[in-house]
C-alpha cells in the first residue's frame, strides 16, 4: 500500500466542479466511480421537455480513500440544472447510501443543490424522501454519514432536509443551507419579508456563518479543499449514534433555540444574544477571528 | 434538441492509456466532452447533442479544426451542448484530448 497522499493544490471548493472536489477530497488516485458517465445513465424526463442531459445526471458516485480509510463518496455538480434531484440522480445517492448500509462503510455526501429538479418534480420528491429513509437507515447501522456544504447552488429545498439527517455537518461561508431559497420566499412573502437581491441578506440568513452560529451545522471552514478534507476525516472519526434518546435531545435543543431567539427579527440580533461583542462584524470576520468569536454559540451536539 | 454526427479521418492517435476522460458540464454556454478510446486509431467519431438548433455549420468547422490540429485519432468523443460558443467547444476539446493523456495513478 502505499502512503496517503493529500492532493495539495489549493482549490476553492465554491469554484470547483463535483469531480475536481472530489479528486481534492479523497486520497490523491483513490477514487473510483459508480455509473460512470459512459454507461450515459441520463434522465428519462429531460428529453421531453427538449433540455439538454448530462451523461451522469448531475451527480457522481464512487468509493475512495479518507486519511486511508474506505469511503463512500457521491457529488452533485451545482451548475447541471442547479444540482438538481431528479430520477437518476437521486437514484444513484439512494443505491449509494443503501450500499453504506450493506458494506457499514462511513459516506461523504458533497452537497450543491437548489433542491428537486421541477422537470421531474413527483420523482425527484420521492427521491428525497428515499434518501432521508436511506440516511436513517445506514446511521442506525452505525455508519457515518456526512455532509459537506460550499458549493455555488448552497443547499436548498429537498436537499436541505437531507443534510437535515446527516451525522455531521461542515460548511463554509459561502456555504447557504436552508428550506427555501430567497427568490422562494420573496415570491411566497413578499419583498418585505425577504429582499432576495439584498445579499447581505441572504448571507446573515442562509449562509455558513450563521448555520454555525445557530447550531445548524457543526464544523466551520475556510472555502478551500484542503480545509473540507480535514474536517471531513474529523468528522469521520467521531462515532455517531442515531437513537430515540438522540432525538429527543435534538427535539428539547430546537424547543429551546426557537424560545431563545423566535422573536428575533434578524440574524444579528441572534449574535447579539449569543453574546458576540461586535455582531454587526461577524460578516466581515475572518475564519480564526470568527471562531473565537463564536465560542458560545448554539452547537447541536446533543443531537448528532 | 438537434442531434449532429461526424466521423472523421484523424492523422496522429491520441496519446496516453487511459480508457476515458470528462470534461466540462452542461451550463448555459458550457458543454460536456465525454472522451472513449473505443474506434479505430485512424478515426474520430464526434456525437453532438445541442440545445441552439441551426449552427450545424458552426460545429463542422470547429470539428474538423480540432481534429487537424489535435491528437484525436482513436477517439469516441460525445458532447452535451448547453449553447457553447465555438470556442468554448474548441477550448473543452483540446482540454479534453489532453486529459485523456495524462498518466493513469
């Protein structure tokens, strides 16, 4: 065997596509891919509507190598239809998660979606709500099942509620994780409930600072590849239980957080509350300064 | 979705072992090259999938400058289009050919 190589190019993980995260992510050769785009396993559904497909469906799944451990690895490529679930896709997360199960081989899910792909609405839903099914299923088996967050398309809709089952979370800035998207809740709401162009906005509210502050997310990174990696063997390593007495933890954590800060009209007043000196610079921060800033912050450790 | 086919006598074989490379995404502007060794080594069969009808033209010029100039002989080479401009494609293929030749790990 030989030693474990990082690939030790610096890469912005919000600039990267699915395959380059995840040769960055994975010990450098390690990765070999499942459904790979020469079987051109495309959607059924797009060629109705006359778009364009992709030979692997906006998604790659494969096994590699994390710090020389086996790993199960599925990407979405963010600027395929926005990272979009549909059929296929979701498809080969379901078999991939189902297979971690089987194999109790921890998994590495690289987040970059707008949620379910509205050409292939009915499948791409129930493809979400088989992969949540799969998530629960492979952590009662002990396996890990990790998100990691940074991509262009965030991780909205039904994409959001999968990393809501996930063991642990990392993310970075440019990370956004949330339900509904701003351009969603500006045309569900209004523009004075959510301003979708104001992107101050959009980044105190969806963005990775404040999923870290609030307990959303666990880990904190720069956006660079090398960063993801780390905090994914990290997360890798900590051993997860997903039982009844994890969920009423988790339950008894989000009664009291939405106690706590249910009135806040803005994220700043939640920093402000959790006691950072200056909240109005938390946007501002850099990683080291932001961390020490947010010693105490809401974390969700009871509950993952 | 217009659907274009050419199959092309290619001087020099591509270089390198490996099987297959990818490269580019499905975007607006962008394309997919998804490249096989798979046809003979004096031959490129290029498959095109475009959502901008009507630029059939377009692609025989951009094909056949690619295979003259490049090491494309051996070479199953598809392409998803989401309305590329020329040289976009010309740049993903020769990105493409180059992959291709990059040592296996």
């Amino acid at each position: 065997m030989t030693a474990v190589t990082a690939n030790d190019v610096s890469l912005s993980w919000y600039e990267a596509s699915a395959r380059q995260r995840i040769d960055a992510l994975v010990d450098a050769g390690s990765f070999s891919e499942f459904i790979g785009p020469e079987l051109r396993e495309i959607s059924p559904h797009l060629s109705i509507f006359d778009l364009p497909e992709q030979f692997d469906d906006g998604i790659v799944i494969g096994r590699g190598r994390l710090d020389g451990a086996p790993v199960l690895v599925a990407a979405q490529e963010g600027r395929f239809m926005g990272g979009a679930f549909g059929e296929v896709h979701g498809a080969k997360l379901t078999g991939l998660l189902r297979a971690a199960r089987a194999l109790k081989q921890d998994l590495v899910i690289l987040f970059d979606t707008g949620g379910v792909r509205l050409q292939e609405a009915n499948a791409g839903e129930l493809a979400i709500a088989e992969i949540m099914r799969a998530v629960i299923e492979a952590r009662r088996e002990g396996v890990n099942v990790v998100g990691l967050i940074g991509g262009r398309a965030g991780c909205y809709g039904g994409g959001s509620l999968i990393a809501g089952t996930c063991s642990k979370l990392i993310i970075s800035e440019q990370g956004r994780l949330s339900v509904s998207g701003p351009e969603v809740i500006e045309t569900n709401k209004g523009i004075e409930e959510f301003d979708s162009r104001d992107r101050a906005l959009v980044w105190r509210t969806m963005g990775g600072k404040h999923r870290y502050l609030i307990g959303g997310a666990d880990t904190f990174v720069d956006d660079e590849a090398l960063a993801f990696r780390e905090a994914a063997i990290t997360a890798l390593k900590v051993g997860t239980r997903c039982d009844v007495t994890v969920l009423e933890a988790e339950q008894a954590r989000l009664e009291r957080r939405l106690q706590r800060f249910g009135e806040a009209e803005d994220a700043v007043e939640i920093w402000q509350a959790l006691g950072i000196d200056d909240p109005t610079d938390v946007p501002a921060l850099p990683t080291g300064a932001f961390l020490r800033a947010a010693t105490n912050r809401e974390n969700a450790d009871d509950a993952r | 979705m217009e659907k274009l086919s050419f199959r092309l006598t290619a001087t020099r074989s591509a270089g390198g072992t490996r099987a297959q490379a990818m490269v580019g995404v499905v975007a607006s502007g962008n394309l997919e090259v998804l490249l096989e060794r798979s046809v003979p080594a004096d031959t490129c069969t290029i498959d095109i999938a475009t959502a901008a009808h009507g630029f059939d033209k377009v692609w025989d010029a951009v094909v056949r400058d690619f295979v003259a100039r490049r090491s494309a002989g051996g070479l199953r080479i598809s392409i998803n289009d989401g309305g590329a401009r020329p040289d976009t494609v010309a740049l993903r293929l020769a990105q493409g050919v180059r992959k291709i030749e990059e040592p296996e790990r």
